[in-house]
C-alpha cells in the first residue's frame, strides 16, 4: 500500500493537504500585512517620525532571530501542537503544556480581534461615505466575518489555506502597486536618509526613536510562526515548515520596509511622526489625495487582511485544541474529526462561539475600538512570552537532544538575540515603564495582566491535577505523532 493511501486511512487530520504555498500563505496572513501596514507600524512613527524605515529594518531583523530559532525545531518536529511540542521537547513536558495553554488562548482571541477591526473599519469607512449609515452598525460586519471563517475552518485544511492564499495575495498586491505609485511619482524626492535617524521627533531624537519605533513595529510581524500547526497536514513538513516561517518573516519585512519608505516618502519625512492609521493622514488618505479612487483598493485590502489574519488564526487555535484533546489534556471532543473534510470541526464550532461572542460583547460594554485594543494588548503579552519559551527551547533542545546537529551560532546566539529583542516588546505591552516611551496602560487595557494571569493560574492549576492523576497526559506534550501509527490499547489506557 503506498504511502498516500496508507495516510488517507488513518485517523486524523487530512496528510499532506498543503503544500509549500499554503503553509506560507498561512504564516504570512497571520501576520495581516494589509492590516499592519495600514494600522501596526505607522503606530511607531510617533517615535520613530520620517526615519520609521530604519526602526522597520530593525524589527525585521530582531524577528527573524526567533522565527530562524522556530523553524530550526519545525526541521525536527512536526507536530500540530507546534510551540507546546518545541517546548516540551526543549524545556519539560509541564513547560510544554503551560506554553500550549498561552498559545491557545492568544489564538482563540485572533479571530475576535480581527471581526472587532472588520466591524469599525467598515461601519466607520461606510459612515464617512454615506453619514446616513450609522457608525454605529458594526456589529452586522462581525458576524459576517465570523460566517466567512466558520466556513472556511469547517471544510478543512485545503479550502481554508487555499483561501488565505488568495485573500493574501490581494492585499499584499495592493499595498505594493501603490507604493510603487508613490516612489514614481516621488522622482527626485526619493531620499535614503529616511534609513538614517536624522528624521526622528525631538522628543526621541536618534537611535532612541528607532529602537522605540522598532518596538511597537516588532509587533506587526506576529503570527509568523503559524505555518508550524499545520505540519501534520503538509508534504514534507521538516523542510516546508521551516521554509515557510522563515520565508514569510523575511519576504513581509522586506515588504513592510519597501512599503513603510514609500508612504515616508509620499507623506514627507519631515511630518512623518503626525502619520496615523485613520483620516487624512494615513494611508487611505493618501491615496485618496494622490490618486481619487484607489483609497477603495486599500479599504479593501485591509478588510481582506483582517478576514484572512482571522481565518488564519483559527486555523492554529483549532490545531492546537486538537493536539490537546487528542492526548486529553483539554476534552477529548475537540479531536473530533470531521469525516469528509478532515477538519477538527468540532474545535471548529467552539472557536466561532467565542469569535462571535468576545467580540459583541467587549465591542457592546466598550467600544469596538476599545475592545480591540484590549484583546490586542492580551495577545501580545502572551504571544512575546511564547516566543521567548521558543527561544529557549530551540537552544534546550539541540544542547539535550541532538547534539549531532548543534550549531553554536544557530542554536544559542540566535535564540538569545532572540529573546533580548522580545523582552523590551513584551515591557512595552505589559506598560512596564522601563524606557521612558513605554506608557502606562489605560482601562480596559490595565486589566490585560490580570485576565492572562488568570488564564495561567488555571493552566498550572490543570498541569498539577495531571502531572499528579495522569502523568503519562503531561509526558504525551513532548510526542510527535506524525508517520506513527495511531495510539495503541496500552498507551490509550494509560491516557
């Protein structure tokens, strides 16, 4: 029996659904590049200004420590419990599951944070339009969004990759034609010293406005290691995993530096730090200025982004679930296979409840807008946390288990320039004010550390139970199930 057929047979998620194209597609709309163009990083120029292509530059290279350092375990590793699974393997098994719990959590509020911007995005662009439209009708976009993802999630793997591939490639098109526009038309306005730090505002004059700049731009790289949940599912997943993580990382930044110099230089570089992600100083302002109707190309691209980034993540928190429930660490319904498509649909069906639910009602109590940045603030204390433990792991795992393959430069120098980039981006979300640029937290913001230390409070609470009931669940963290055989009677009892 060949080695496709013998894997259609077994249990499970769908073998080799993806390819190279759709894991990269996966990890780079996770990273909502429409989104973060239009919105994350002009958030740096208040520190960065005219000189924000340099602070780009430098995140760029700051992420692509940890994302070398997670595709360095994605060669060994395939596993749909990704971070939870590196870490176990390169920490502890109880580390393992605490990472697998931040993880799921921070990917089970992707979506909600994403239908929130699709809601304000849209009921504000229409409102503006058209006054007549309440600016106020968000909600009905929420919804909708959530349909879009429920559906792509339910008929598995292909048709959702598939998806993000297109959604992806439009947005990316977009913002890239339109930058192009930009640069020509610039002509001999085109200046390199936008890479230099003679353009930073006075109150963060020089390499202190690029490194503050940097660490707010940092966070629009996020999601680059989504590829790794889908590994059980791709063709050769220890070469195009790795590939596609790292891949995505260097070939958006390169995009994030090539776009953000382009609006710099549209915009001006002197003015660059009143630039924001709304009205006319912004993107859609701009390219309603300079070019009439093509702001409706970038309102659609950002609207694209927030839908595919959503479909994105859900597809990584319903592989985790799975990866949790398959070895009951989490209840064993969120393994259920669906059997035509192969979708864990059952984890499927609980991500839209929440998707729907945390969204309408934070967006009800609070505001759209301030019910974003509230999940928003949640997921990148706990997403910077998660990146650091890899770092860690990466360098654990080839100094305990593969000393054949260790390489000091790959498996300790990176992951540590790795973790030293992360930890001022993880200060800066907490509202730690260590640097003098790093603002408190306002409400409902302020409270984003007590919701995760709840959150990891019943983590360890559950890790306690299990290491002291049902050991052997906390040591299946560290398992890597692809091309094995399903669980045999023996370790099924144990489980």
């Amino acid at each position: 029996m060949s080695q496709a057929a013998l894997s259609s047979e077994r249990p499970g998620l769908r073998r080799e659904a993806v390819g190279l194209r759709e894991v990269l597609f996966q990890s780079v709309t996770a990273m909502a590049p429409g989104a973060a163009i239009a919105a994350s990083i002009p958030a740096g120029a208040a520190y960065a200004g005219g000189s924000l292509p340099l602070a780009v530059l430098l995140a760029l290279v700051a992420c692509l420590f940890t994302a070398i350092a997670i595709g360095e375990l994605a060669r060994h590793i395939p596993a749909a419990g990704s971070v939870a699974t590196y870490t176990a393997q390169g920490i502890h098994p109880g580390a393992g599951f605490l990472v697998g719990w931040g993880y799921l959590f921070v990917e089970l509020l992707v979506p909600p944070l994403l239908f929130l911007q699709l809601g304000f995005t849209v009921a504000a662009t229409l409102n503006s339009e058209w006054p007549s439209v309440s600016a106020d009708l968000w909600w009905p976009w929420v919804i909708l969004g959530s349909l879009i993802v429920l559906l792509a999630g339910y008929r598995g793997v292909r048709f959702s990759a598939r998806l993000g591939t297109v959604l992806g490639s439009f947005e990316i098109a977009v913002f890239v034609i339109l930058s192009f526009l930009f640069i020509v038309n610039a002509g001999s306005h085109n200046d390199l010293s936008v890479f230099g730090t003679g353009h930073t505002p006075d109150a963060y004059k020089g390499f202190t406005g690029i490194i503050a700049g940097s660490i707010y731009t940092v966070l629009a790289f996020s999601g680059f290691e989504a590829a790794a949940p889908l590994a059980e599912e791709t063709i050769n997943p220890k070469r195009n995993i790795r590939l596609a993580v790292v891949g995505a990382t260097i070939g958006i930044g390169i995009i994030y530096i090539f776009t953000t110099y382009a609006i710099d230089i549209a915009y001006g570089p002197d003015k660059f730090t009143n630039f924001t992600g709304a009205g006319p100083d912004s993107w859609q302002g701009v390219a309603r200025a300079s070019y009439g109707i093509f702001w409706v190309l970038v309102f659609l691209a950002v609207v694209n982004s927030t839908i595919a980034n959503a479909n994105a993540g859900s597809n990584v928190s319903t592989r985790m679930a799975f990866a949790l429930g398959r070895i009951r660490m989490l209840p064993r319904f969120l393994c259920t296979i669906h059997p035509r498509y192969r979708s864990p649909y059952v984890a499927v069906l609980v991500q839209w409840v929440i998707g729907l639910a945390v969204p309408l009602i934070l967006g009800f109590k609070y505001g759209p807008t301030t019910g974003f940045v509230f999940v928003a603030t949640i997921i990148v204390l706990v997403v910077v946390a998660v990146y650091i433990a890899c770092d860690a792991a990466c360098i654990g795992y080839y100094v305990r288990r593969r000393r054949q393959d260790f390489n000091p430069l790959l498996h300790v120098a990176v992951p540590i320039l790795g973790i030293v980039a992360f930890v001022p981006a993880f200060l800066a979300a907490a509202g730690i004010q260590v640097f003098s640029f790093i603002a408190p937290l306002t409400s409902p913001s302020s409270y984003s550390g007590i919701v995760v230390g709840v959150w990891l409070l019943i983590g360890v609470a559950l890790l306690v139970y299990f290491a002291s009931q049902h050991p052997a669940r906390v040591e299946e963290m560290s398992r890597v199930h692809l091309d094995e055989d399903p669980v045999d009677s023996e370790v099924a009892a144990r489980l």
